[in-house]
C-alpha cells in the first residue's frame, strides 16, 4: 500500500514536472502547469466516477480495470465484499440450522423482548398456544395468553418454578410454562406439554384418596375390636402383649390414613386458601396447654407470643401445620431438652417457629425433608409413630397460604422450623401495628 502511495505522488510530481518544463520552453509557465493539474484531476475524477459506478452496481458489473492507487482501492473493496458474503452465507447457515433444530424440538420456545412482545416462535409454540406467524409476531405474549396466573408470572420476579396451565386452544391440556431471562433484558418462553404427567398426578390423588377412604372402615372396626379384646377381663393373659402391639400399630396406620386424607383434600383443592380471620395466640395457647399434658414430652415446652395479630386463611390448614411442627419438635427432642414455640410479626410479614434442642438432622436430608413418606431414619421415625407426610402437609397448607417453610438444623445440635407467611395475610389490626413499628 506504501508502494502505491509512493508511485502516485510519483506520477503527480512527473505530470507537474512535465508542465513546467513545456511552460519554460513554449511560455507561459503557470498555464502549462495549471493544465497539466487540471488533466490529472480529470483522470482522478474519471477513475473516481467509474468506481462509484461499480460499487453502485456491483451485483451486475465486474470490477473495472484501474491501476495505481485505484486499482489497489478496488481490490480491497473486492476482498471485503467477499468476506462479508462469506460470514453472510455463514450467519444464514446457522441461522437456519437454529431454526431446524428448534423447529424439531419437543417444546415449544418463544423469543420475547424486554416488553414482552413476541419475537419468534417455533412450530411447536404455534400448536400448543394456537400462535400464527406473521400475524402475532410483535404483540405482548400477555395479549394472548389473558390467564390471571400467567400474568402474575409473567410480570414477576421468580421464574425458578414452571408455570401450569390450561391453554386457550384446548382446554383439557396442561402447559408448563418457564421464563428464561437472557441477553440485554430479552427472555426465552419454554411452553411444554405435560397434559399426560398432570392426568397421572390426579389418578395417583384419586387412587391415594379412595384406598384411605376404603382402608378406615375396615380399620376402624379393626380397632374396635382390639379395644374390646384389650378391655376383656377374661383375656387369656398371654395376649396382652400382642393386643397391646396391635393397637399399637392400628392407631399408627389410623394416622397415616388420617394424613393421607388431609394431605389429598389440600392437593385437590386449587388455589388459594379461604381468607378467614384466625385466632393465631389463642390457637398457639390451646396447643402449648395440649403439649403440657403429654407424658413423653421433654422437660420444657415454652410459648413466645411476641404479637397479639392472626392470620388471614383457613384455621384448620394453619393448624394442622402448626401441630405438625409441634409434635415433630416434641418426638424428638430428648427428656431433658426444650421445645420452643415462638410467633412474631415484622416487615416482611408474620412467622411462627418451632425451636428444639433435640437430635438434629444432617444437612443433606433437609432439602429433602417435604417430600412424601421421606425419612431420615426410617427405623427411627417408626418408633415414634411417623407417617412420613407431616412436612409434606405443613408445605402445602403454606403454599396455599402464599408462605413458605424454612429449616435450620445441625445435627445433635436441634432444629429450626419456621413458617413464613406475607404480609397480606396478616390480619388488619396487625398491618397497623407493623407500619407503626
């Protein structure tokens, strides 16, 4: 390129040297250079047009035939629009591999804006939420899909948990719908089918319901007769003992049927729970009183009322959650240990908490603790009568609250249990006393 520039000042200053030597030998000097300048800049101005031509039309000429500098800028121009039609023929092969391999995806994916209006969607998005290309390209995603709980969703903050659905185009379908933040304030919407996994959820409730319901009668007359045989003074002395233990493990199995029920009625009942007013100290005296007439409790039991408010919800949901922490505290805690009960209200909404010094759990079991029949010591849990389903009750009766269970614990050291509960759900007469706070 140096070279180049070197040649045509080169040539300029021959083509000036040219004039002034035939303005000294024909006169006048200043004509002959002046014309000289002006056929240079002629020439410049010709090459100049016929790349302007080119590069106007450049799809239907081939690269005109300049040299110098000119013919050099020309080859560059070649070599660039070259590289641009290869990265341009590269973005449209991945471009439209993008769109196969989306197009051949299970799930529906749908691109949005930081406004929420739809970018692109594959074949998959279109059946499922009935979408139509071009027509639905650039509306807001919440135009189309007007459900309450997908608006919610959609304009909110946690999107960790899918949201489930009944679409508009059939209603005995159910999408799952994710956001996926990315990019510069954009989001990814995966829709998915699990119409399938839903019907099967509701044979499982139904058929977990029906068999408890079958299994009490039977059970029922079961007990019935152990307590007749138990209270018989004529009982041949040597079945005292395995009367004893099937009493025994008939009320165990009359509990787990009894947490079975509730723990189907709260899976069965959609949305949110009622908005009752409850009693919530007067409620946490009548247990703590309950608690003090065991005869296997540990030595202390004591009751933090920190605030007089109550909760907005269902007193029997609430209850039993509250019992469920309770006499988890109180089964294993030791003798000589203590169990706290504790209700408090601040900012961030009302909490009751269940603080135990009993034997602890380890780490790796807690997150795994609301899960149906979970134990972390089977053997355990079965000496003291466990169900498995206590914390699987307590975190649906809390969802259905809007609250949340939070556990704490270090093994041999005792446990934390705490529900949350939001502010909503705080009675008025308690959003007074927290604004004043």
């Amino acid at each position: 390129m140096a070279a180049m520039w070197t040649f045509a000042l080169a040539r300029l200053a021959g083509i000036l040297a040219s004039g002034l030597i035939a303005g000294l030998m024909i006169g006048p000097v200043w004509l002959w250079i002046v014309l000289a300048v002006s056929l240079y800049l002629a020439w410049q101005l010709l090459n100049l047009h016929r790349l302007d031509r080119w590069l106007r039309l450049r799809s239907r000429m081939d690269p005109p035939n300049l040299g110098g500098i000119w013919g050099d800028i020309v080859a560059q121009v070649v070599r660039l629009h070259r590289r641009k039609l290869f990265h341009k023929q590269r973005l449209v092969q991945l471009f439209r591999e993008l769109r196969r391999s989306t197009a051949a995806l299970p799930d529906g994916v749908i691109i949005l804006s930081a406004q929420r209006e739809i970018v692109w969607f594959n074949r998959q998005a279109a059946r499922l939420l009935g979408l139509k290309r071009p027509v639905d390209i650039g509306l807001r995603i919440d135009n189309l899909i007007r459900a309450p709980e997908f608006i919610h969703y959609l304009h909110g903050e946690d999107f960790a948990t899918p949201l489930v659905i009944r679409p508009p185009v059939q209603v005995d379908w159910h999408l799952a719908l994710q956001l996926v933040p990315y990019g510069a304030g954009q989001y990814l919407l995966l829709v998915r089918d699990v119409t399938r996994q839903m019907h099967l959820e509701a044979m499982r409730k139904d058929f977990v319901a029906n068999a408890s319901h079958e299994l009490r009668t039977p059970l029922t007359v079961i007990s019935g007769y152990l307590d007749t045989l138990a209270d018989d003074p004529t009982m041949d002395p040597t079945w005292t003992g395995p009367i004893r233990d099937m009493r025994a493990q008939a009320r165990r199995m009359n509990a787990i049927i009894a947490d079975l029920l509730e723990l189907s009625r709260l899976e069965s009942t959609d949305g949110e729970a009622s908005r009752d007013p409850i009693d919530v100290p007067q409620m946490l005296e009548r247990m703590h009183r309950d608690a003090l007439v065991r005869t296997d409790r540990p030595r202390q039991v004591l009751l933090d009322l920190e605030s007089t408010c109550g909760l907005f919800g269902s007193a029997q949901e609430i209850e039993s959650a509250f019992t469920n922490l309770l006499v988890n505290g109180l089964k294993y805690t030791l003798a000589e240990g203590t169990v706290r009960m504790r209700w408090w209200v601040d900012e961030e909404g009302a909490h009751f908490a269940v603080i135990d010094t009993g034997i602890g759990i380890p780490a790796e079991h807690i997150p795994r603790l609301t899960e149906r029949f979970y134990r972390v010591d089977a053997g355990r849990s079965r000496d003291h009568g466990g169900s498995g389903l206590g914390l699987a009750i307590v975190k649906h009766a809390l969802q259905r609250h809007g609250g949340w269970l939070e556990v704490q614990s270090e093994e041999g050291k005792g446990s934390t249990f705490t529900c949350h509960f939001p502010p909503a759900r705080i009675r008025g007469e308690v959003l007074r006393s927290v604004a004043n706070a």
